[in-house]
C-alpha cells in the first residue's frame, strides 16, 4: 500500500521537474541534469530532492543555482500542487548513477582479466 508521503512525493518529482524545465530554462546552466527521487518527512514538511547531473563540469553550478533559488522553486510548486503547507525543499546530488558506472567498469575490468 502506497502511503500519502509516497504520493506526495511523486507528484513534487513531476512538479519541480516541470517547474525547473519551463520556469527557469533560461536561467539554470546548461547541462543535462534530472531529478530522480524525492524523499519527503512522513509530516509532509521537508522534501529532500535528489538531482543526477550527468555533466561533470556542471555539477557545483546546477547545485548552486538551485540552492540559490529554492524558494522561488517552492513558490511556484505552492502555485501548482493543492497542499496545505508545501514543504520546503533541500537538493542533493545524486551519485548513484555514478556509482553504477564505476561498479560496472570494475566489472568488465575484472571479466577481462
């Protein structure tokens, strides 16, 4: 059974993707960059995004960009989603991906010897 917490939280994903894609385009560096979870407080409170930057270089300036801007992001994910409070938001690199890549290489590395 999904509980309301996994509900929300996919909807934020959709939402901030959306909101980050169409609201600040011009504005964020350039980098192909996704969010790939959010996590957020069984009170609905605080969300903890998780951002994949898939461009090395970007990493500190996406981050940056969206610490600077976190509450210009709430503001417009309170204008789109129909909660009482709208939590508020914390961004975090997201390694995984990273750390599947290093694993697989590893691997293949290992495979061949």
């Amino acid at each position: 059974m999904v509980n309301r917490a996994d509900k929300v939280a996919g909807l934020l994903r959709r939402e901030l993707a959306s909101i980050i894609q169409q609201a600040f385009e011009h504005e964020i560096p350039q980098g192909l960059f996704s969010i790939t979870d959010v996590e957020v407080a069984r009170d609905l409170s605080h969300a903890k995004v998780y951002v994949a930057i898939y461009e090395q270089d970007q990493v500190q300036a996406v981050m940056d960009f969206l610490s600077e801007h976190v509450g210009a992001i709430r503001h417009e994910l309170g204008k789109r989603v129909r909660l009482r409070i709208v939590p508020t938001l914390k961004f975090f690199h997201d390694t995984s991906s990273e750390s599947g890549a290093r694993i697989d290489a590893l691997l293949a590395k290992a495979r061949r010897s």
